[in-house]
C-alpha cells in the first residue's frame, strides 16, 4: 500500500476521521481548515486514495525562549538571540482503525523531514516542538528522540538531530 500527505483539501473526508481522542478529532472536523485559510497552521493528512484521512499532522511557526533550551544547548548558542526559531507540530494523530500499522511513524517522519527541508530551502527553524497531549504521546515521541523542555510540558528535537536522520 502506497500512501500519501498532502495539505488537508474539501474532498478530504473529515468528519470520519477518529483518533479516539476528542480535542484532536474535533479540530480535525472543526477548525483545521479555518486555520488554514487563516494562516495559523498547515494540515497534512495521510491517505491512500486521496480522501480517506488515516492521519494528520500540523505544522506552523513559532518561537522558544533560550532560557527554555537545556543549558548544553544553550552553550552553543550567540549570545543576542532571546526568541528561537521554531518549528511547532502541533498536532499529530492517527485514526483508531489504522493504529499500530506504522502510521504514526510515518506520519512522523514526514512532518520531521518536512519541517527540515522548509528550513534549509526558506524559512530559518533550529528546532521542532510539540506539545503531546499525555503520557502516551510523550512516550511515543520520546522514542524518536525528543527531549523534554524544562519547565514546560512540551518536547523538542534539535534540527541538527533531524538532518542525521535524512
Ligand atoms: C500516538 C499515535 C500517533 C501512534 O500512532 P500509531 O500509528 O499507532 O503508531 P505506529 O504504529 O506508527 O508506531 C510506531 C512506533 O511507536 C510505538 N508507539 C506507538 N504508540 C506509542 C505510545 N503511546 N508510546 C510509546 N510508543 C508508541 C510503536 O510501538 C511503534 O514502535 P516499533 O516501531 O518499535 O514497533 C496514535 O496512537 C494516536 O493518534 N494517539 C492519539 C493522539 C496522540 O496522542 N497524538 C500525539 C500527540 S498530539
């Protein structure tokens, strides 16, 4: 089977789409495509015949404070740089009929290769960040390499990690 991740589109079937978790569903069903045209956030979905959604994925802008990087990195950082580019994947969920099929990894991987290609090719981002919604998903991204940001509830994997993977 062969799938696909493009920007989320009106032929897009959404309101099928359930990942067990309401607030992930309903932004999918609700907002995303608000979002959109609103310039908040970018959704990729994942399908294999261009309208049944599996998974999707956001991806927008953003930036962190260098107090909030781990002092390792902070190191390594020019002094004069308070606010961080950033990459948030915001959001990243699967449907429950396709779990544990590799889907989220996929989903991942895209998202991760995605951000890196966008800041080498335009737009500047020394990191990605997400925000995970509870233990599960921050066991599943610590798999891949994320690191907890101190202080915060939020994880991060530096862009010079990301290029080792591609
Ligand atoms: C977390 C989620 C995206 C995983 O998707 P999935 O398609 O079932 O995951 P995959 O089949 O691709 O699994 C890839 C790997 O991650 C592991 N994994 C999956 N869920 C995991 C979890 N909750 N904790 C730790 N590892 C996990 C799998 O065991 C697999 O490992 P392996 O390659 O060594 O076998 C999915 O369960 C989901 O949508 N959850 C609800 C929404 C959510 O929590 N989103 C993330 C934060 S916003």
């Amino acid at each position: 089977m062969s799938y696909l991740t493009a920007l989320l589109a009106s032929g897009h079937l959404k309101a099928a789409f359930s990942c067990g978790n309401e607030m992930l569903d309903n932004y999918l069903h609700k907002q995303a495509g608000q979002d959109m045209k609103r310039k908040l956030s970018a959704c990729f979905v994942l399908t294999d015949d261009y309208r049944e959604i599996k998974g999707y994925y956001t991806l927008s802008s953003a930036s962190i404070q260098r107090g909030q990087l781990p002092e390792s990195l902070i190191k390594k950082l020019p002094l004069g740089y308070n606010d961080l580019p950033v990459t948030l994947l915001g959001r990243l969920a699967v449907d429950i009929r396709f779990k544990g099929h590799g889907i989220g990894r996929l989903l991942l991987i895209d998202a991760l290769k995605r951000s890196y290609e966008t800041s080498v090719a335009s737009v500047a981002s020394m990191a990605i960040v997400v925000d995970p919604v509870d233990d599960a998903a921050k066991s599943f991204y610590s798999k891949y390499g994320f690191i907890s940001l101190p202080g915060s509830g939020k994880m991060f994997i530096a862009m010079a990690t990301v290029v080792q993977l591609f």
